[in-house]
C-alpha cells in the first residue's frame, strides 16, 4: 500500500480534481491524502479573521464568495445530476454551517472548526466523483484516526490502531481517500498540523500503515540541483537522504515540509516527490541510503541577519556562549548558522522583529556588529568529513566571492556559507561550476 498526497493546486480546479482522479485510480489500492483546494485555507483563514472582530457581514461576503467559486467547480466537476446535488448539497450544508457562526461566541475551537473545512469538502469532493467514475472510493475521516497530544505532537500509537480500525471497516474499497492537515487534540477537540501541515498528515499515515512509499505530488516542476531561475542548465535531483532533504528544506529548497521528514525516516519508509502535471517523470526518491562522496544539490536563504558579538572576557570563559543564546532565545528568534573563535562569535537569524531588542541585550556581554542583507548558500551532500576534497572544491569555488561565514561539520550534509546578498547570484553560478 502506498500513501499519495497532492497539495492544494494540484486539486485546484474542477479539471484538476478528474486529473487526479484518474492518476490515483490507475495507481492501485492506496490512501490518497489531499490538501483544501488552493486558496480555500486562506478564505477560511479570512472568515476567522472578521467573525474575531464580530463582523458578521465581512464574514457573510467571503462565505458568499467562497460558495459561488464551488458552485462553480460543481457544475464543471460531475455529468450527472444525482452527482451534483449531492455535492451541492454537503458543499452548501458547510457554508450554512459557517454562517451559524457569526451568531456565537468565537474563541480558538470555533476557529480550527472552520479552517478544516477546507479538507472535509475537497475529499468529498473527489471521492463523490470516483465514485460516479465507478470507482470503489472510501472516505476515511482523518478526524477519527489522527490525533495529537497535550504538546501538540502526534500520538503516533493512537494513529496507527484507529487508522487500522478504519482502514479494516472499509475492506471492499478501490481507493481510500482522506484528508491532510486536519485532526484532533488532547481534548478531542478539532484541530490542525499547522499551514502546509497535510505533507505531515502523509508522513504520518505511511508510517502508521508501514507503507512501501509516499508520495508527495505537487505541481511545481521537480527539484534541481541548483535554482533555475538564476543558474543555467540545472539537473534534476533524482535522490537524496532524508538529512539532505531536510537540510534543504531548512535552506528554502521547495521540497517536503520539514516536519514530514521525520516519521518516514524513522520508519524507514521512502518518500517520492512527483509532478502531477509530468506524472511519468522519475521524480526525486528520498530514503534512508547516502551515496558516498555525491554533492547533490546547493540552495538559497535571503534575508539573513549576521550578527557579531566580540569579547575578551570570552577568552577561557566558560558559559559565554549560554548566556549569549539565551538573550536569543528570550526573544524566540532561532539561530540558524554559529561560527566561534576564542573571543568572538558570530550568528545568522532570518527573523528580525526583535533585532534591536537582541543587540541591545548582547551589548552587556561584548562588542556586537550588525550585517544586514546577507544570504547563506547551503551545499548539500555526502560531506562526511573523512570524505577529501569537497570542502576545497566549495570553498575554491568561492575565492572571488567575500564570505561572511563559513560552517561545516554541524552535519555529515553540508556545508554553508554567509555572503552579501548581492552576492548571491554569484556564488550559485559559482559553486554549479565547480561542483556538478
Ligand atoms: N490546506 C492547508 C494549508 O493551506 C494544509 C496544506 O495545504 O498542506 O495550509
Ligand atoms: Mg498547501
């Protein structure tokens, strides 16, 4: 049994929504996982909004709005009329449903209430329309099996029995289909893997279901080894580990959300990224297998904040370097790249909102600089470190180029550079020269 999960364009349209249809009908006897259709989230997101602020009418026109559009897609998805009212039927049900609320109190349940619609209506939606195609489709309620925990984690031993109680109470299915992103908390209550969670609900259902793949169909063209956009003649990505994955998945690559790495990995079972509109292409495999000594892929993150804290009393101190993450993490800004030396070390942060507020409290501690607009380039591989000569190569690739810093060893997967942003499309073009 596999796991296949198309994301929210991939089912964006009624033309979209038969495309699928027939690729996961050809595919076998497997759970197709689908996101909202695209933009549906952040209507819904849109009515929280105004039913917070008690505007009931700003509430009512986006309801209104989102209900012609899947008039809309209704009329276009089904032939026949048995089809479309019941389709019209649920779909309008929802919205009326929706609308009750803009008559009660509104706190955080109603709220992820009313953002997982979005996933209830695009399942029934396709599995309504499998099954006027003549196919055996069978919702399961991801409400019913995916739960997680009083810290928001997921109850992974929960998932895997009620997913196989619902999984066994449906035996005569072609297909299973169930929703992404949605499911329930420690108090039963609905709730949700947060934005671009439904790659995490597809990881999780492959790992409790021991599949033999998962595969993420998007619709953006696969992975390159370098961005296309700004580098000529890029190459496919066709494997990676799953650390290399999550490596550029951190580094701005639009690959897996980073949280989905995890449960495949762990389970060891292997993840497929495909393109719903290139479906015979090979895609990217990510598996637990390293290949030795294969740089596979260099990526981008933009806006990086470089932030120096110089001190003598750093010398043969210890402590130092605790007292100055924790000013950091008072301020929930995330560290992602650290160099050090005796008496100094140097930070890159992506979120600034409390910047001043961070300088201001590292001044206690040293000398502190500030470099704004600076980029990392993220050179993702087997960089084992008993492995010679990559690090040369990168770093030779870079000799015209000022680097701000450098960090390797953190992993057996990188090595990254912080350069000017202006830099940037330089040492991309740079490093595809000399590595691939
Ligand atoms: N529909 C949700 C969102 O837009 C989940 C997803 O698409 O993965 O964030
Ligand atoms: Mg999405």
């Amino acid at each position: 049994m596999k796991v296949l999960k198309f994301g929210g364009t991939s089912v964006g349209s009624a033309q979209r929504i038969q495309h699928v249809a027939d690729l996961v009908t050809k595919s076998g006897r497997n759970i197709v996982v689908l996101s909202a259709m695209s933009g549906t989230t952040n209507s819904l997101v849109e009515i929280t909004g105004y039913l917070y602020n008690k505007n009931a009418e700003g509430a009512k026109d986006t309801i209104a709005r989102l209900q012609a559009k899947y008039d809309q897609h209704i009329a276009q998805l089904y032939k026949t009329k048995e089809a479309k009212k019941e389709a019209t039927d649920y779909v309008h049900s929802i919205f009326e449903y929706l609308e009750t609320f803009t008559k009660q109190l509104f706190t955080q349940v109603e709220e992820k209430i009313i953002v997982a619609q979005g996933e209830l209506i695009s399942t029934r939606m396709m599995a309504l329309y499998l099954q006027e195609q003549g196919v055996k489709a069978v919702l399961l309620p991801a409400l019913d099996f995916m739960k997680i925990d009083m810290r928001g984690e997921p109850d992974t031993d929960y998932i895997r029995e009620h997913l196989q109680a619902v999984l066994e109470s449906a035996p005569e299915a072609d297909l299973y289909i169930t929703q992404g992103f949605i499911c329930r908390n420690a108090h039963d209550e609905v709730d949700n893997l947060q934005r671009g969670g439904s790659d995490y609900s597809a990881s999780l259902i492959g790992a409790a279901v021991g599949a033999e793949e998962i595969q993420i169909w998007t619709d953006i063209d696969g992975m390159h080894n370098n961005d296309p956009r700004i580098v000529e003649g890029t190459q496919p990505v066709r494997h990676l580990h799953f650390e290399e994955a999550a490596e550029l998945g951190y580094f701005g690559a639009k690959i897996l959300h980073p949280t989905c790495i995890q449960p495949a990995k762990f389970a060891n079972i292997p993840v497929r990224l495909l393109n719903t509109m290139d479906p015979s292409a090979p895609g990217t495999l990510i598996n637990n297998e390293s290949e030795h000594g294969t740089i596979k892929a260099v990526a981008a993150k933009d806006n990086i904040t470089a932030i120096k804290i110089k001190s003598s009393r750093m010398l043969l101190a210890h402590g130092f370097l605790r007292r100055v993450f924790e000013i950091f993490e008072s301020y929930q800004t995330s560290i992602d790249m650290i160099c050090t030396s005796e008496v100094g070390v140097s930070m890159s942060i992506d979120d600034t909102r409390h910047l001043s507020e961070i300088v201001h409290d590292l001044k206690r501690y040293g000398t502190v600089s500030v470099d704004l607009d600076m980029c990392i380039i993220c050179v993702v591989g087997d960089m084992d470190w008993e492995n010679v000569g990559f690090e040369s190569r990168a770093m030779d690739a870079m000799r015209d180029i000022p680097v701000r810093m450098v960090s390797f060893g953190g992993s057996n997967y990188n090595i990254s550079f912080l350069v000017k942003g202006e830099d940037k499309e330089r040492a991309l073009r740079a490093l595809s020269k000399s590595l691939f």
